[in-house]
C-alpha cells in the first residue's frame, strides 16, 4: 500500500461488467487506489479503458469471478489511516475461502476492544474484493455489513467456498506420503 504522502492524484478509471454488477476501477499513477460497487465517473478522473494497471486489474478479476485465482497481485495506493492500513494489511492474510471475525482481527491487533473500530476500517476499505473484507463476518457467524450489500458478500463468500476445497486439496497432496 503506497503511503498517503507519496499517493498520486487520481488518474485514469475504468468501469467494468462483472458477475455482481458494474464496477468502477480507479488507478493513481502509484497503483490502484478504488474498486467501488456500481458504476460511477470519480471526480478528477479520466476514463481510460487502456491503462495498463486498469486492464490487469480487470483481468485478475475476471479470473477471480471464474475460480482460477484466489491472490491479487496489482500494485495499490490506498489511503487511510495507520489503524485502517494497519487492518487492511490484515485482511490480506485471511486465505482465500475462510472467514474471521471484527474480534479475531482486533485480537491481533492487541485488543478485543478495538473490534468496533476494527469494523470502522474494514468499512473504509478502499479496494473491495482485492482486499478480501468480504471474509470478515460478525462473531456469531451472521454476515455483517457490506459495501456492495450482503447478498453480494454472500456471493463471494459463497464462490470462494465452492473452489477453496480444490485449492486445499491439492495442497493436501503436495504432503502427503
């Protein structure tokens, strides 16, 4: 994640079809900086359907959509606070077809008590789907609030859950023996 000092003006953004409706992709000349639900013209934007990072990013998204990739590995420039990048960062180690919870996270963050503020960031997250705040759920198991709406989480959750044991699987091989 690119540090907020060194982040770049809004770009180039693209608006793409996917599986849970259009999605806006945004880039900075640092790396991607918004993947937003619906379709929408970002102020201080240029629509460039040709950016390098914006067709990567699509790409790797059509793969995600299709079963084929469970990791992202398009530069981001995502602004937030420490605490917000400081969780960020922890949802890009929950693994591809699990969840966890706000207190899980906060856990590990040194504090049950930040599990209120745990779900302030995840909420702010600038980079759905790549950065997986879909596979945070409430600790009871119930899916919790969601930028592109629950039934979208539930998608999500639901498609990587459908490919995670093939995944696993084949991991499984690799020690077996």
């Amino acid at each position: 994640m690119a540090d907020r000092s060194k982040s770049q003006e809004i770009s180039a953004y693209k608006i793409i079809e996917s599986p849970i409706g259009p999605l806006t992709l945004v880039a900075s000349e640092a790396g991607l900086r918004r993947l937003a639900f619906g379709a929408h013209r970002p102020d201080g934007g240029v629509e460039a359907p040709d950016h390098p990072l914006l067709q990567k990013t699509e790409a790797q998204l059509a793969e995600y959509f299709r079963g084929e990739r469970t990791t992202f590995d398009v530069p981001l420039d995502m602004t937030g606070t420490p605490f917000q990048k400081s969780v960020w960062a922890l949802l890009c180690d929950i693994p591809y077809g699990t969840t966890t919870s706000y207190g899980a996270l906060a856990l590990q963050l040194g504090s049950l008590g930040k599990s209120r503020a745990v779900g302030l960031a995840n909420g702010k997250n600038p980079v759905a789907i790549i950065v997986p705040c879909h596979r945070v759920i409430g600790a009871s198991g119930a899916l919790t609030g969601f930028g592109g709406g629950l039934d979208v989480k539930a998608f999500l959750l639901e498609l990587e859950q459908r490919r995670a044991p093939v995944a696993f699987a084949v991991q499984a091989d690799l020690f077996a023996n």
